[in-house]
C-alpha cells in the first residue's frame, strides 16, 4: 500500500512500507514486512500483537534506534520530512524535539547516578537555549503535569528510590520535556500494578493534552487500548493484518486472529465462563516464515489458498465487495484474511476457536486436535497408575489442607559500616490467617509489596515465621527443619512467575522434571516413561523431553514448571502470578490446563496475582491483601457482585475492559501516591492513606477513628468478611 502525495497539514506521522531484516547465521530474518500507517496530529492509534510479532521493532525502526546492521527500508515521514536513513547528529535533533519515544522498563531510561531533576533537565536543555534555572522549573512544572507529589522533593531524588509507577511518571515528563509532535509508548504499562497502571494512563493523556502530541501506543492489553486510542492496528507475523477504528475492531473484527486475541480474555465484565478460548499453536518463527498467510497454521478458516497465497489488506464496503486498502483509508477498517467476509458481526470467538488443553504447535486440523485432546485425557487417566495418584473426592464438607494462623514475618533492617546492628523491620506480612480446602482455588490479589509472594513462602516454609502457625492437615509447619519438612514436600508444590529462572538451563527438560522424583526417590518403575506421562499431561509432546528450556517458547516452559510440580503427586499447588508474563492466547491455554488438572487430580491452588480478570475465571475464594494484612475476604461471586473495602472496589475499578464503550463510559475509583513503606506503615488503617472514601466522604470524628485504631475483619455474612470500619458494598460491574 503506497500513500504518495497524501501528507497533508494535518498529518504528524507517515510510515510507508517500512520493513527490517536483521542478518543471522540462518540467513535473513524478516523482523518487520511492509508496515503502513498514518497517524494525524492529537490522535492516538494502538499497535497490538503478541510477541514477536514486530510491534516494537517497527517503533525502534521509527525512532532509528535499530542495531547497524538491520536493514531497514520504506519510509518514515515526520510532520512531511523524511527520518528514515539520515545520519546520527540529524536523528538526535529530531528525537526528543520532535518525537519521544516511552520505554516498558523506566529503569532502563533512567541514569542511575544522576537526580530525577538533572535528567529531566538536561532533556529540556539539549534542544532549548534556556538557563539552568528555568530548565529546572519546566521540571518541576512537568512532575506535577503527570502528577508525581511534592515534585521539590522528587527532583533531588534519584530513581532508586522512586517506586515503579513514579518512575514511569518520571519518563513520561521526559518525553513531553520539549513538546514533541509524536509520542511513542512501548507496552508503558506492562509491569505496572493495576492501580499504578490507571496513574500512568492518566500521565499519558495529560501529556497528550499539555503537548498536543498524536501518540502510538504499543501494548498487548487490548483492555488498555479500548479505553486510551481511536483507531488499532494487529500485527501477526511481522506485518499488519488489521487496522480500523477501535470499535470496528473491537465489536466486528474481520481477521481471525484479531478474534482469536479477544477471545483469550478472560473478562471482568461477564460471568465466568468454563473455559477460556486460546489461539491454537504459536506465533512463527522468523528463521521459517510459513508461506501464504502467516497465521495459516494456526487458523480454523485456513483453506489451500491460505497456504499459497498472502492476502493483502482489503477493505469491505457497504454492498459487501472488498476492494484493496487505498492511500486515503487510515479510517478505514480493513484486513488481511481471504475470507474475511465469512466473519459475521455476531460470530463469536468459541464459535470459530475450539477451546483445549493442550500445547498445539503444529496442529493444522480439526482431526489433529481431536488426537491431541485424547492424548491428554488419556494421561489424566492414567496419571495415578505412576505414583499415589488423586483420592476419590470427599463427601460433605471439604476437608482443610492448609492453615494458617495470625502469620507475621518481619525482615531486619541493618545498618551500614562493619557492625551491621538491626535498626528497624520490614514488615511484610502481619497478622494473615486463611484456609485453603480440597480441590479448592484460593486467590491471593493486591499490588507489588503487599505480601502476596511472602505469604505463600510462609505456607510452604520456605521462609521462616516471625510468629503464628501453619498447618497442613492438622499437623504444625512452624519449627519444622528442612530433613523433617522434605517428606511433605511431596505434597506441597509450588511453580514460580519465571518459568525461566526456575528451570536449570543446562538440564534437558526430562531431567528437570525427573529431579524431584530422583531426591525424593519416588520413581516407581520407569523414569522415562513417567517423564513422558507428565509431559503427556500438560499438553507437550514427549518426544522434546531432551531439549533443553530455552528451545521452549515461554507458554511451554510454564507448562514445564507445572509438570516439574506435578511429578510427586501433590496435593496442594502454590502458583505464583503463573502467567503475567504471558501473551494473552498462551496465558488462556495455560489457565485451561490448572482448570483441566484440578478437575482431573482433585488439586487445590494457592493462586497468587494480581490480575483480577484472571481470578474471576479461576478462583472459587479470595483474599485481597494489603500492606501485609487481608483487607477482604470472600467467594469469587461475592466479591465481584459486591465489593464491600474501599481498596478492593479501587483495584476492581482500575481493570481495564476490553470493550471500547464500557471502558470509556464507566465511573472511576481513582487511588492516588503510592503504597506507603512497610518499614513504617501508618497507624490505624494502613489504606487511609491512599482511600478516596477517608480523603472525601469521612467526618474529621470518622477520621480519627481511622487514624487510631486498626479495623478488625467483620463478618457480612456467607462468609464475607472486610477490614474498614466504614465499609459499603458498591456495584461497579
């Protein structure tokens, strides 16, 4: 698609045809492939895909940020000047003056020997002939535009000892230092609680707004885009195969993967649903591009034709003929799908995707996917006849495997110099209990720090109490020596956010699942064949069992972990955030396989995260946390129907929902600043601080109550129980 002669006052941003190849021992790799679009000024347009799919290899490309030796062709165009190709010193005054780019990882951005406000300073100075002075003020102007508090204070400090969420605030200021054009951001939000996550959005539009800029926004949150952009563009494969509107997207998507994507979700906004819809397979490799349409071997509509032929970006008009994407369409909603016009408005993703278990690279067919799925059942199966296997499920009332009592844990803080004397505590977890019963999913939620992680270390006893009691069936953890604790290991697993850093890279994968069953010497017959029911089980094939971790894409390696965990038939399974690291159609596969082993194993999960979607799909109970203690507490219906603490009705209302309408009409329960240090957490309710219902409903009387003393968890009935003194249930959904 060629757009000569269209540059028009009105457009800030033209990229035509741009395409990157990077050189490698394999030959060529074709990173990005004839990428176009435009962006006008004051708009904002979302860029989604998963991984490798060449979202921010194309933005790098824009920015001319690109290694030496990629080959980069096309055009770049910025406000009608071509950027594409001029030398470093022309390129470094157009970025920052003219264009800013927003990094995922502000720490990577910031320097970590200089003051917030020298940084942001020397951005203003390096493209204004203004004093040192007034470069310092347009920095503290810029911290209070993207609303860090006290910006004095702020300036002086350097980023280490701003949390995650300021420092992103930080880079945003940095971007908008000198009035650009054209804002890039980079998956801004990726690492980012859900509560920070809103503050940061709210920095970018009110940059967006004090500049003017036209933004890109780069993400794989489609909840993210409904709510921040005007038009979106997919990209699969390196290229873009569908743009349009936001809400042409959205509601009447015409590409089979853009469908595929919003059926991954689980949803906040509607009720659980049994089984979540992934995308089959993976995304290609760029070593093996397959020919024809990229997402052919991944697609149900694939047809000969798709494995021939790649389809160019059509658009569909009134009277259903679909024509080639013109210069004059960036409104225009068009795909690249040869048979688009068989999506109707009203088909639905589990119409079109077959929901499974298993891990499906290489499954082309509905008849290849029926054997895979009876391979899986079939070790469910038999999955008992290797060790003790699950018992028959109990009648009555549940039994509790785990409990806990009033657990503290402080972590000593020392001081500096040779003699290293505790001056202080951490305190990280104060004063927690819960139970976690038979084939049960407790959800344990809140943001980064608030003693989720540390929680589910106490239970295991992998970390040591300050004080209270743990239990697992009735028998005390508490005090227990790591000889005494290995026999129940066995039955208390855990799998960790990183499937990566968890897994020995120079193990191959049946080592690494054959180990726990080699310590705890369990292996009751073959190993080998032990080994290939578990890989069997979470849906991999077990031909790959001499492949080492990093041949696995990361969806694979988190089913590793989980089969890793499995191979001593445990009881209890701690998952730690087990797929926030995950795109979006890998993480739906993966939480379909823990649905598929607790109902077929009888397990009970401690499922730790802060994705209250993903709850919603998978918990029957939860726990939300906060600064170390459990705020609320209640079934999964009861606390998305009614949500009675203040905290748990701001991190519900800080999700953001994949449906452009909903997202941009519903009300707010803003949380401002940032959670407060556990070294020194407030007296009386540690949430005051940050509680939108204590800054504006409360009576100074009401106040004080909250200031002096420490709100107990009450009861509301079923089971419901919360800690604020003045709690009420409101309906945000």
């Amino acid at each position: 698609m060629t757009t000569e002669n269209t540059i028009t006052t009105d457009t800030a941003l033209e990229v035509d045809a741009l395409s990157v190849t990077f050189p490698s021992d394999d030959g060529p790799l074709p990173a990005v492939r004839e990428v176009s679009y435009t962006l006008r000024r004051g708009e904002a347009l979302g860029i989604v895909g998963e991984s490798g799919s060449g979202k921010s290899v194309t933005s790098m490309a824009v920015m001319g940020l690109l290694p030496k030796n990629a080959k980069v062709e096309g055009s770049v165009r910025l406000m009608g000047e071509e950027i594409l190709g001029l030398p470093d010193k022309a390129i470094s005054e157009v970025r920052g003056q003219k264009i800013a780019m927003i990094f995922q990882d502000p720490l990577t951005s910031l320097n970590p020997v200089y003051t917030i406000g020298y940084q942001i300073a020397e951005a203003v100075l390096a493209h204004n002939a203004v004093g040192k002075q007034k470069a310092w003020e347009r920095s503290r102007e810029l911290l209070e535009i993207v609303g860090i508090p006290s910006p004095d204070q702020r300036l002086r400090q350097y980023p280490h000892e701003l949390s995650g969420g300021m420092r992103q605030r930080v880079v945003i200021a940095i971007a908008m230092a000198n009035d650009p054009d054209v804002i890039i951001a980079d998956e801004p939000t990726t690492a980012l609680d859900v509560t920070v996550q809103a503050q940061v959005l709210e920095a970018l539009q009110s940059a967006r707004r004090e500049t003017g800029a036209a933004l890109v926004l780069i993400t794989h949150d489609l909840g993210v885009v409904a709510g921040q952009v005007e038009r979106v563009a997919v990209m699969y494969g390196g290229r873009i195969v569908e743009s349009g509107p936001v809400e042409e997207v959205f509601y009447r998507p015409r590409m089979p993967y853009a469908l595929g994507l919003l059926g991954s979700l689980p949803r906040l906004d509607e009720a659980r649903a049994e089984r979540l819809t992934p995308i089959l397979g993976t995304p290609p490799s760029l070593v093996a591009m397959p020919q024809g349409c990229t997402f052919a071997p991944r697609c149900p509509m694939a047809r000969e034709q798709c494995h021939t032929e790649e389809p160019v970006l059509l658009r569909t008009l009134d009277n259903g003929d679909r024509v080639p994407a013109q210069p004059g369409d960036a409104d225009a909603h068009v795909a690249a799908c040869h048979f688009s016009d068989e999506l109707r408005a009203d088909t639905r993703p589990e119409d079109l995707f077959r929901a499974t278990a298993v891990d499906t690279e290489g499954v082309e067919s509905v008849e290849e996917l029926d054997e895979a799925e009876a391979s899986v059942a079939g070790a469910a199966e038999g999955f008992g006849s290797a060790g003790e296997g699950p018992e028959p499920e109990p009648e009555g009332e549940p039994e509790v495997l785990l409990r806990a009592e009033d657990l503290v844990k402080n972590f000593p803080i020392r001081s500096k110099g040779l003699l290293k004397r505790k001056v202080g505590d951490v305190q990280a977890v104060s004063g927690v209990s819960l139970e976690l019963r038979e084939r049960e999913t407790l959800a344990l939620v809140g943001e980064s720090g608030c003693g989720k992680s540390t929680t589910a270390r106490l239970l295991l006893n992998l970390v040591r109490l300050t004080s209270g009691g743990v239990s697992y069936m009735g028998k005390p953890l508490q005090g227990l020596t790591d000889k005494q604790m290995r026999p129940l290991r066995r039955d208390l697993q855990i799998v960790f956010q990183d499937p990566f850093a968890s897994l020995d890279p120079r193990m191959t994968v049946a080592d690494i699942i054959a180990e726990p069953m080699l310590i705890h010497r369990t292996r009751n017959g073959d190993a080998k064949k032990r080994v290939k029911e578990l890989l069997e089980l979470v849906g991999l094939n077990p031909e790959h069992g001499s492949r080492y971790p990093h041949e696995f894409s990361g969806g694979q390696r988190q089913r590793i972990g989980v089969a890793r965990a499995l191979s001593l038939n445990p009881k209890v399974l701690v998952l730690d955030e087990p797929v926030s690291a995950l795109d979006v159609s890998i993480q739906a596969g993966v939480i379909n396989l823990l649905e598929d082993l607790q109902e077929e194993l009888g397990l009970s999960y401690l499922f730790v995260s802060h994705d209250l979607s993903v709850v919603k799909h998978i918990a029957d109970r939860v726990a939300v946390m906060y600064l170390g203690k459990i705020v609320e507490t209640a079934t999964t219906e009861q606390l998305f129907e009614a949500p009675a603490h203040p905290y748990t009705q701001a991190l519900i209302s800080a999700i953001p929902l994949p449906d452009p309408v909903k997202e941009r009409t519903r009300e707010r329960i803003v949380v401002t600043g940032d959670v407060p240090s556990p070294a020194d957490p407030p007296s009386g309710c540690r949430f005051r601080t940050r509680c939108p219902k204590f800054a504006n409903e409360l009576s100074e009387a009401e106040r004080s109550k909250c200031v002096d003393q420490v709100p107990e968890l009450r009861e509301r009935g079923s089971g419901h129980r919360d800690a604020c003194h003045y709690s009420e249930v409101v309906e945000l959904l």
